[in-house]
C-alpha cells in the first residue's frame, strides 16, 4: 500500500487516479463492555484526518482518557509544517 494515497492523488492506472478524502466528523459509540476495542476505530479515522466524536459509556471513561492521553505528546513534521 502507497502512504501518499493520504496526501497526494497517485496514478494507478493510465487515466486513474486516487486520494483518500477525510470524509469530516466520525461519531463513535464505544461498547462498554470491551474499553480499548473502539480505540482502534478512533485511530483509523485519525489517520484518515476525520474530526473525532466520542461517546463513551461511564465505565470506560477512565481507561479511553489514559490511552488518548497517549496521543498528546505526538509531534510530526511534514513539508515544514508542525502537527
């Protein structure tokens, strides 16, 4: 698989060309039976660049916070810019 497809229209066949879109904001419910289940979800539409709503049950707030919290420090640079 070709990361640019995240970034930049890539050719894959004579006239064709692909881009993956951000679709905007993905709604997730997360069960409250499994607490990191749902994490995976959230990642792949980060990694899509989709704005992120979360509803999660009482019993999973508190282990859902510690793995985002994970993500807070993350800092990239790409093509001069910070994210």
């Amino acid at each position: 698989m070709n990361i640019e497809y995240l970034n930049d229209f890539v050719q894959v066949d004579d006239e064709k060309y692909m881009k993956a879109q951000p679709m905007g904001t993905v709604c997730h419910w997360m069960a409250g039976n499994v607490a990191t289940l749902g994490i995976y979800s959230v990642l792949l539409s980060i990694l899509c660049k989709n704005g992120n709503i979360l509803r999660v049950s009482k019993e999973c707030v508190s282990e859902i916070h510690e793995l985002l919290k994970l993500l807070d420090n993350i800092v990239i640079e790409y093509e001069g810019n910070t994210y």
